[in-house]
C-alpha cells in the first residue's frame, strides 16, 4: 500500500509486463533488470557520471540514490555508499559465482539493480555496487520538470 501510494504521489510511471519491458528497454537493459545479469565494468552509463542529481529505478522510477552518495570504488560500475530509504529495495542471498553475495531488488519493480557489499567508505561502510543499466539518472537542474522537486533540498548547502 505505501509503495502504490509513492508511485501516485511522484507520479511514476511504472512500466510492467514482459512483452511492454521488451519493446521498451535496450537488450542489455532487459537482461540485467529482469534477468539479474550484469553489464561490463568501466564501459556503461554511469561509472564515471560526476553530475549532481538523483539515481532512479529504470523500471518504476523510484528514487534511490543521491549524486552525492556516489564515490569512485575502482569496480567499474557505480557505487554508492548510502541509499535514500533502504525499505525500497529487497535484499537476498545470492550464490550465482559460488560464494555469498546480498543481492538488490527494487521492491516495487523487482528489477535487479547489483549488489550490497560491506567494503565501503565510511560513514556507512557499505558499497551499493549497481548496474547503470538498472538506473536512470535525473540532473538537479530536471527535478522540477520530472516531480522531483522534492528533493532539491538535500543539495542546499
């Protein structure tokens, strides 16, 4: 119920379905959110974006990361060491490369975004290790104009 009640009150578009996520997303896009795959290092979107602004769930556009999270791990893909609220995305046990990892899923799209590993920078120690391809990136000066208006204040200093 809080979740439809976000996707209302942001005005998301949540995109669902097999065959409309098809026609809608890149191959690559398909393959990581809805098939838990994993793009290349050092060669997608967002690895090296260094643009203030906000980290979106591809699929239901749910925010979840700030710019100012983000830090430079040396891993390839983006990583960020805090998420805006930590109840919007689902966490499992992953043992696909035959050791655990935690994987993340948006709660509210189901879409697999990366990874959680506990070898971050402080203050949280956690490095959020998220495919590009799971991700839409909305720049401070577009949150107006995308109802995200929101969360402008987090980027006053």
């Amino acid at each position: 119920m809080f979740y439809i009640l976000i996707i209302i009150l942001f005005n998301f578009n949540y995109i669902s379905g097999v065959d409309s996520l098809k026609n809608i997303l890149t191959e690559l896009q398909y393959e990581v959110t809805q098939n838990c795959g994993t793009e290349p290092p050092f060669d997608n979107l967002y690895w090296n974006n260094k643009e203030e602004g906000i980290y979106l769930d591809l699929i239901s556009n749910q925010p979840l990361f700030f710019s100012f999270h983000k830090y430079k791990s040396g891993t390839g893909w983006p990583s960020f060491y805090d998420i805006i609220d930590s109840s919007t995305v689902e966490k499992k046990y992953d043992y696909k490369l035959g050791y655990k990892r935690i994987e993340i899923k948006s709660k509210v799209s189901s879409s697999h975004l990366g990874h959680l590993f506990y070898d971050g920078p402080n203050p949280t120690g956690l490095r959020y290790c998220i495919n590009s391809a799971s991700l839409k990136f909305i720049r401070l000066e577009d949150f107006d104009k995308n109802g995200l208006s929101i969360y402008k204040k987090y980027f006053i200093n």
